[in-house]
C-alpha cells in the first residue's frame, strides 16, 4: 500500500507521531522498526490546504516541499511573515534552549501549548509572556536584541550539538538565568503579562541520553527507490533517529512531505550490513555551543 507523508506531529499530548494525508497517524515507539521506500517523484505539498493545481515537482533536498507559488500563498497567510496583525488569539513568548549557549526567543498560539517547542526540537524551555499578537512580537524582538540571541537556527546546529548536551541540571541553571534577566526587563508593552513559571524540559521525552557521544549520519534527500530502515532510537523535533545495523541514522521527516511511500524492511536492523539506501552524510559530535 502507497503512502503520503503529512509530516511528523507533536500534537498527540507530547508524544511523536507520523501523519498521513489520508488522515492516519503512525506512532513512534522506541524500539519498533521504521522503514518505507520512496516511489516516483517528489511533489508539491500545496497550501493553506489546498492542493497544488500543478502538482509541481519540488527538490529532494528542501524541507518545505512547495513550489515558488504554493509557498508564496501560505506565506501571506502566516504569522511568522507578519501578514497577520489582527489576530485575536492570545499568545505567548518563549526562551528556548537546544544545548549550550544555544538559545532563541519566539512566539506561538497559546492553545497550542507546548507543541510548537517540541516541533522546534527545544531540548528545555520557559514561558515568557502572554498577550496579542503584535504585544508578543514586540516584546520577542525586544528580547532578542536585549539577550543577544538569533532569530533563528538551524536545525542542522541543533542536529550537531544533540550528541554533547549538557545535563538536565544544567540546562535548568542556564535557562533560569536568561528568564530572570528577561522578566527583569524594562519596555515591555503593557498589554503583555509576565510569566514567572518554571522550566520544562524535554530531554527524557526526546531521548537525548540515547544520542550522547554518537555522532552517526543524516539523511540528505529522499530518491526513488530509496530506502530508510532502522530501529526507532529516539525523535527529537523533527528528526528520526533509527538504529541501522548498528549505524545511528538521522532522518529529518519533513523530507518525507511530497513523496508517496510504500513499507520496506523485515528482520531486525542490527543484524547483517546496513540497509538504508538514501543518500547520507556524517553528522560528526560537535562541542560546545553557539557563542
């Protein structure tokens, strides 16, 4: 049976599953084999969802999987792009942390709860605030300029630091600091309330203690008739990581979006040679942090 990928959710209270369009949910269960074949082409994922009227063909190696036009009418609908300033819904502001000195600032629809976090692979995080829509961008660009922090990383740095993380103590002492200093804070706009909550990790819920010290490889791109196989090891934000013979393999499973699947694999991933045939490349340990 074909398969089409919706992408990997965290919605399912905090736990990963893969999404199909038809509507199914495959869970992620440590342990359990993952393994599917890609067929045909790679194309367009469409918008706001609706679906591409062209069903264009989109490149292997992007993790959006829409054309030029697809991605520019979901863009003039997103709150990230700003094309919404009179949303009603309350939101809220984020610290999070991905590994040492590795820190952002950010905003998500208060009703989404933590999801947004785990979908962004924060190893830790802490509520900042909470208010309107443009209160929330202010004070997200506010604190930004005041910690010193990006606007964005990449998830292949958080992809490369996963293997040397800190330890849950550390990670707490680290986000504690930043928070208090950005409570602290003079200029935030008056309709947004402070949150002095606690630090939420999400180190045992992404199994990072599985990831110490191993460096491993990360899918590049789906091909026709590519294989990806391996024993479930740990997900962490959007990444799979699979057990294959032995070799830790990384899948980022917003490359699976575009492309029709079938399953693929029988016996057990640890014995015999690897049997991944995907394109791959070495993820190697790095150490230290952003700064």
């Amino acid at each position: 049976m074909e398969w089409r990928s919706a992408g990997l959710s965290w919605a399912d209270s905090g736990r990963p599953v893969l999404v199909w369009e038809r509507g199914e949910i495959s869970p992620l269960v440590v342990g359990r084999r993952v393994g599917f074949r890609a067929l045909g082409r790679r194309e367009c994922v469409g918008a706001r969802g609706n679906p591409c009227p062209v069903a264009a063909a989109v490149p292997a190696r992007g993790t959006q999987a829409r054309c030029a036009e697809c991605a520019r009418l979901d863009r003039a609908h997103s709150v990230a792009a700003d094309t919404i300033a009179d949303d009603p819904r309350t939101y809220r502001v984020y610290l999070a942390w991905f590994g040492a000195g590795l820190v952002k600032v950010g905003i998500t629809r208060e009703e989404r709860g933590p999801a947004r976090l785990l979908e962004q692979g924060a190893v830790a995080f802490a509520w900042l605030g909470r208010g309107p829509l443009m209160a929330a961008r202010r004070t997200e660009e506010l604190l930004r300029v005041a910690l010193g922090v990006p606007d964005r990383i990449s998830y292949a740095r958080k992809r490369a630091v996963r293997a040397s993380l800190p330890g849950a103590e550390e990670r707490r002492h680290e986000l504690e600091r930043l928070h208090a200093f950005a409570l602290a804070l003079d200029g935030w706009p008056e309709s947004l309330e402070r949150m002095p909550g606690g630090i939420v990790d999400h180190g045992e819920a992404f199994g990072v203690e599985r990831l110490a010290g191993v460096g491993g490889f990360a899918v590049t791109e789906l091909v026709e008739g590519g294989v990806v196989l391996g024993d479930l090891v740990a997900v962490a934000g959007p990444d799979v990581y699979l057990d294959d013979a032995g070799r830790l393999t990384v899948l980022d499973s917003r490359l699976l979006r575009g492309w029709r699947l079938e399953g693929a694999g029988g016996g057990g991933a640890a014995q015999g040679a690897a049997r991944t045939t995907a394109p791959v490349r070495e993820v190697p340990v790095v150490q230290g942090g952003l700064f």
